[in-house]
C-alpha cells in the first residue's frame, strides 16, 4: 500500500513506516500530523485516484525532527569589472515519519 501526498507545494510518495523529509513544517517536534491532500492511493489491487484529493483519505504522520540541508552556494560575476557575489543559503526541513494511510472504500 502506497500514496502520493501533496505536503509543503511537493508531491511525495509514501508508504508505511517510511521516512520522509519535507520543507518546515509548523508543527512541534514529537507532535502527530494528519494530512488530507492525498491526490492518488493504491490499497492492494485497488486504486483509488483523486480530483484532485481522494476523498475520506489521509496519512497520519509523526514529526520526527526539524533539521537545516546542506549548504548550497550562489556565485555570480562579470568579468572584468571586478564584480563577485557569494551567498550561501541552508533550507530548513523538517524530517516525517509515516505512521498510518488510511483509505475510505
């Protein structure tokens, strides 16, 4: 069993017991989330695809930890006018650990 979720403007796959890192959350950590935006679900042979969410469905979720990424770096210049910038930028993540997803037939 498996669903594809819209959380924080991405799409994620998910299935059970399965950890996911998405952009910062809200919530506190050690906190439950239920998310209800479940655009596509497959429950044994059966699928079950939203327009655009799939109604009575959702995925409970536990936050686990709010992290930051790595560091991605951001250079430009124009040659030979002695012009260069460098900013660094890390994004704040938050690390979710798929409890339940749970399906209405």
């Amino acid at each position: 069993m498996y669903a594809i979720l819209e959380i924080g403007g991405k799409q994620e796959k998910v299935e059970k017991g399965v950890e996911i890192i998405v952009n910062r959350l809200e919530n506190e950590e050690g906190s439950s989330l239920t998310v209800k935006e479940v655009l596509f679900a497959k429950k044994g042979a059966k699928y079950h695809i939203g327009t655009p969410y799939v109604k009575g469905a959702s995925v409970e979720c536990d936050i686990i930890s709010h992290i930051r990424g790595d560091k991605v770096f951001a250079f430009k210049f124009k040659r030979r006018k002695s012009y260069k910038r460098k900013v660094g930028h890390r994004q704040e993540l938050t690390k979710l650990m798929v409890k339940d997803i749970v399906v209405g037939d």
